[in-house]
C-alpha cells in the first residue's frame, strides 16, 4: 500500500494542528508539511510534492480554489481533498469543476477524514496496479462517490428536470436539510422544495429523518443517500 504524503493548508493554525493529530491517527500517512497562507502552500507543494493536499478555501492572502486551478494549469500531479465552513453552492460547483476528490465542511470530524483518505488510498492504489482500462474500471475511478443513477424515466406532473438537478446538487453536500433550506436556495417555497425531496426520498436518492428542533416541534431533514 502507497504511503500517502500529505500537505495541509490552513489559514487558523489551531484548526491545522486539530487536522495534523487526526492524520497522526491514520495508518499509511505521511505529513509533509503545513501552510497557512499561498505563498507557503505553493513552497511546500513544489519541495515535498505531496499526493494529497488538504484544502481550505480561505486564505489570508488568496483563495484555495484559485490556488487549485493554478496547480492544474502547471499539471502538477497532486490530488484535492477542500475542507471548508463555505456552504455556498457556487463554492462546490467550482470545486467540482477544479476536480476536487472529496468536499468536506467544518467542522471537521475525525471519522469523516479517516473516510475520506481511506477512499482516496484505495482509489490512488487501483489506480497504480491497473496494466489497462476497462469501463466498469474507468467509471470506479473518475467518480470516488456511489453512482446514483439519474431518473430516466418521464417526471411526474410539478417536477422539473432543471429544478431537480438544482436540490440534487445542494444534497451532495455533506449536511443536512429541510425544506425551507432547500427552498431558499433554489428560490422556490417550502412547499415546493418538499416535493422535489419527497420525490428524490421516493427514488432512494435522498434520506428523510425526522429532527426535534425547537421546544420538541419536529421536522423533516433530507441528506443525500449514500
């Protein structure tokens, strides 16, 4: 198994030294080195040369995903995991566009980081053992998330195909939901927000629970199915 080296850029070192003790706890990783700024993360990126860098979005003097384009344009040969409090839908959609391996938010927990770098060790080894290409092989490896597959069939009457990418997308962040949330976001009401979730439940592409927010009143709270 592949020593994975490892990078962390962080702007708050206290949520840095958090990330270097949970790595401690992770078998087959080596940390390279931490940065807390552009100009650090881009000297340590060229010295150590790590396979995965952990990511925040924020920096004190630039933008982690400016940062990631940039190592794309000069082909450096690393791979992203983006750990961020940026819940904004624009923020994920131009992370996925810059090729991101997993998009974690704040605040982080151990056992989502532990999963996240054990599925990045798997995907880094099969993808060095392979000798040729098969499709089943190429699908494993270009998506590191489950496969769901998308509605083919026609959509029921008040369901829009547009609309349904759109809380389709908001729900492969990792949170939860209700449908007021989705609403705003998709700039819909409630009540149309909970017909998209309701119908993404009924195809086993999203999770309903019931929480008890205040004084005891419960409510419906959608995720993405994993």
């Amino acid at each position: 198994m592949t020593v994975l080296k490892i990078a962390i850029i962080e702007d708050d070192p206290k949520i840095a030294e958090i990330q270097r003790r949970f790595l401690d706890k992770i078998d087959n990783v080596e940390l390279v080195g931490i940065a807390h700024s552009v100009e650090d993360a881009n000297a340590i990126i060229e010295v150590f040369q790590p396979h995965l860098v952990l990511l925040d979005v924020y920096l004190p003097d630039g933008n982690g995903l400016d940062l990631l384009r940039q190592w794309r344009a000069d082909n450096s040969p690393l791979d992203v995991i983006l750990i961020t409090a940026a819940k904004e839908v624009d923020v994920l959609r131009n992370a996925l566009r810059s090729g991101v391996f997993e998009y974690i938010l704040k605040p982080l927990v151990f056992e989502r980081l532990e999963e996240a770098i054990n599925n990045y060790q798997r995907h880094l080894d099969r993808l060095n053992n392979l000798n040729s290409l098969r499709q089943d092989e190429l699908d494993s490896l270009i998506s590191n998330t489950d496969r769901k597959p998308k509605t083919t069939k026609r959509l029921p009457k008040g369901i829009d195909a547009l609309t349904l990418d759109k809380v389709r997308e908001i729900l492969t962040l990792h949170q939860d939901f209700n449908a007021e949330e989705v609403g705003q976001q998709i700039g819909a009401s409630r009540t149309t927000a909970r017909r998209y979730l309701e119908f993404l439940v009924g195809s086993e592409e999203a999770i309903a629970e019931i929480s008890y927010g205040q004084v005891g009143r419960p409510e419906r709270r959608y995720k993405g199915a994993r």
